[in-house]
C-alpha cells in the first residue's frame, strides 16, 4: 500500500482543495447533462424525465457509496480510481484494466461530444446577441478551439485547472438562479400533459441517454493524488454534491418542461436557452446562454483530466506505453498524456462520430459501476487488509444495502441498451451497418472490449 501511495501520486501536486472539489464534482455533471440531453430524453418519454432525475438520484448516490469507501483507505491517495478499486480487491490486473481501457475510450467519446455541446452553445450565444453565424460553417472549428483551450489550461498545471473550474462554476450557478427562480412563476401545468407521453417503455428507454447527465461522477475519484486530506475530502464530496446536483437538476427539468412546449424543447439543440428566451428578456435571455456556454464547459474541463491521470497508473504497470507516465518537472502534470488525449479526441471529433461517442460513454461506465459495486461487496473477504484501513462512517449493512440498489440499478439501464442494440441488429444488417457506420453501442463495445484485451495480452507477454 505505501509505495503505491508514495508513488503517482507523490508526484503530482496537491494543489486542489474543497472548493475546486465541489467544483470539479459539480461541473461534469450539471454541464452535459441537463443543458444538452433534456430535449433528446424528451423525445423519448417527454416530462416524465423529472421522474427520471429522481430515479437515476437514488442508483447514483447507492453507486457512489463504493467509491467513498475506497477512497478512504490509502487508495485514497493516489490517481487510479476504479482501476486501483479492482485490482486490489480481486487482484486480477487484466480484469481491472479491461475496466479502465472502456473508461478511457468513454472519456475520449464524452470529451468530443462535449466539444461538439459547447459549439452549439456558443453558436446558441451568438444567435441571441444578433450575430448571424452558419453553425454549419463554425460548429466544428469552434469545437477543436475549445479541446486546444482546455488542453491549454491542464497543460499549465493542475492549479489552473481548478482556477478555471471554479470561476465556470461561479458563472453557471448564477445563470441557474437567473433561469429556475423567475422560470418556476411561467410554468404552465398544462405542458406536462402527458406526463408519460412515451408509456413504460418509453420512460425506460429515455433513461440511458439521462444517465449521461449522471455520468461521470466518478471522475473526481482520479484526483486523489492532488488533493489535499484526500481520503478525508473526497467521500465528503460525493455525497453532498451528488444531493446537490440532483436537486438542480429536478428544479431545471421542471422549469423547463413547464415553459417550453414538448415540441419545441425536442427539436432544440440548446434547451435551456430556448426557456430562457420565453420569459427572459434579452440579457436575461443571454446570461442563460452563456451559464449554458460555462457548464458544458465545465464538463469538458473535467472530463479532459481523467485519461492522462488513469494512463499514469496504466503505465507505471506496463499496459501502456512508459512515456504515457511521465510527469513535467514544471508543471506538475502529465502532459504527454494530455497530448494524447487531445489528439484522440480530436480525431474522433472531426471524424464525426460523437452521435456514437454518447452511446459508448454510457454503456462503458455503466458496466464500469457495475464491476465496482461488486467490488466493494467482496473486499472484506479478498483483501481484509485494505478494507480494515476503511475510514469512512458508512455503515457494513448500509454499504451492502446501496451496493444491492446500484446493481439493481445499473443492471437495469445496462439491460436497457442491450435490448437497444438487439433490436437494431435484428432489423438490419451487419454489412449495412458497417457501411454506413453505425454499429449499434453492444457491437462498439465488444470490439473495444477484445481490443483491450489483446492490448492485456501483449503487455502481459512484455
């Protein structure tokens, strides 16, 4: 335990404190979310989405509780996240590694779909100050200009990194008063009619691409080497601001369901600035857009740190490449796994596959729940060393109770998206779907998945 701990994350620097934690927390999940997702959740299921937030509230705080756990122990302190979780509990390396390679490949997916989220937005922005812009023209260039400023800001070190996540945060918390406080006296009880416009089926249909507003959670799990009293910090800050989230999210939905028309919020490409226009005027209207503009921002900003802090760990155990764990004397930071993240995001951006990128991130991190759950229900059986360093107040019974509701949980939304895929594999082809590039999520994942192992393989026969 204490030389992974002195390790990687003796290394890095433990610049972040509370703040930029919550922040960090926070950030990822407001931004993606309900500013991008809402209006394609509607189509699915319609208003029934604010259900849908409390729902998927409950599977992630149970979800969470596995990772306050771990977290409290000395893997608290260092940067690997579910892949540290796994490894030490079953002590199986590959399986804990088939973990991280999928969130590694759903992180360079979320990164060029936020990219391509915050493009629309700005466009969004322009729009409503009378600038006359083709989003067709400046949808891609301003996307690339956003992964080469956040690239940019990490690079600088992980100091700005939090900077930067704050005062986005500060910006997308006042946008938020400035839409739900005058936004809940414009409700009209008549939009949420139907409240279930798309039945049972519907609803648990909506639930998957929702759950890309929950995603990523997890993240802050991976700066355990650059926070300070981490292993006291981090548990803290997943259960107060996951509670936190939830509620804005609920208040959002609310605002908007009952200001927009089902129509109008579906065919939008940036919802909430669409309510804010109703009953806004034009500055209000604006600072919305711009709130919008800092919280898929903020996720982006958040979602670009987990590759290179997951490669580190990875490389210092020989799945990847070794330069993938150097760390800048200067900086602090890892930047050759920063550059390796901007460019494969990058590419994926312009390639134009971040419809599928959202579809893969889900399914990735759902199964990546799953493993981790399990995980926790076994420690004190397959490593009561490491489970007796537990610091956390979470009861036993609790933590076997929010373990069951995750599983069940997660396993529900996984099965969900298999359904998904099997259907979308009857009715075509699989030659078609090649041709035209749109292998359904189960057959992406397969083949990341045997991708990933081979790449074990290779590393185990090194």
């Amino acid at each position: 335990m204490g030389k992974r701990a002195g390790g990687v994350g003796a290394r890095l620097r433990r610049d972040l404190g509370a703040l930029e934690t919550y922040a960090a927390l926070v950030g990822i999940l407001v931004g993606a979310g309900i500013f991008t997702v809402t209006s394609d959740a509607s189509a699915l299921t319609g208003p029934s989405v604010i259900f849908g937030h409390v729902v998927l509230m409950v599977a992630v705080v149970a979800t969470a509780v596995p990772y306050m756990v771990f977290l409290s122990t000395s893997l608290g302190t260092e940067p690997g996240g579910e892949y540290a979780h796994i490894r030490e509990t079953f002590r199986s390396p590959r399986l804990a590694f088939l973990g991280a390679w999928l969130k590694l490949i759903s992180y360079i997916g979320a990164g060029a779909f936020l990219a391509s989220a915050l493009a629309d937005y700005v466009l969004a922005l322009l729009g409503i100050l009378g600038l006359d812009v083709s989003a067709d023209a400046w949808r891609t260039p301003l996307a690339a200009a956003s992964l080469a400023f956040f690239f940019g800001v990490h690079a600088l070190g992980v100091r700005w990194f939090g900077r930067v996540q704050v005062t986005l945060c500060a910006v997308l918390g006042v946008s938020i008063v400035v839409l739900v406080v005058p936004g809940l006296f414009e409700v009209e009880l008549e939009n949420f009619r139907p409240f279930w416009s798309g039945g049972a089926r519907g609803f648990a249909s909506s639930l998957p691409p929702l759950f890309f507003a929950w995603a990523g959670f997890e993240s802050l799990a991976h700066s355990g080497g650059e926070v300070r009293e981490s292993r006291a910090q981090l548990p803290r800050t997943f259960l107060r601001g996951l509670l936190l989230t939830g509620l804005i999210f609920i208040a959002m939905s609310v605002v908007a369901f009952g200001v927009l028309p089902k129509s109008a919020l579906e065919a939008s490409n940036a919802p909430m600035a669409e309510v804010a226009a109703v009953y806004l005027p034009a500055g209000g209207a604006a600072l919305v857009a711009i709130g919008g503009v800092a919280a898929v921002a903020t996720s982006l900003n958040a979602s670009f740190f987990v590759p290179s802090r997951l490669g580190l760990l990875l490389a210092e155990h020989g799945f990847l490449p070794a330069w993938l764990g150097s760390i800048h004397p200067a900086s602090g930071t890892p930047v050759l796994g920063l550059v390796a993240t901007f460019v494969l995001t990058l590419l994926l951006l312009l390639t134009g596959q971040t419809g599928l990128a959202l579809g893969i991130a889900v399914f990735s991190l759902i199964v990546l729940y799953l493993l981790h759950a399990l995980a926790l229900l076994f420690l004190p059986g397959s490593n009561p060393e490491l489970y007796a360093e537990v610091t956390s107040p979470v009861p036993r019974s609790v933590q076997v109770a929010a373990v069951g509701v995750s599983l069940l949980g997660m396993g529900a939304l996984l099965l969900v998206q298999v359904r998904g895929s099997l259907v979308q594999m009857f009715a075509s082809d699989f030659g078609e779907r090649m041709a035209a590039m749109e292998l359904t999520t189960l057959e992406l994942f397969v083949a990341w998945a045997l991708l990933g192992l081979l790449v074990a393989g290779l590393a185990h026969r090194r």
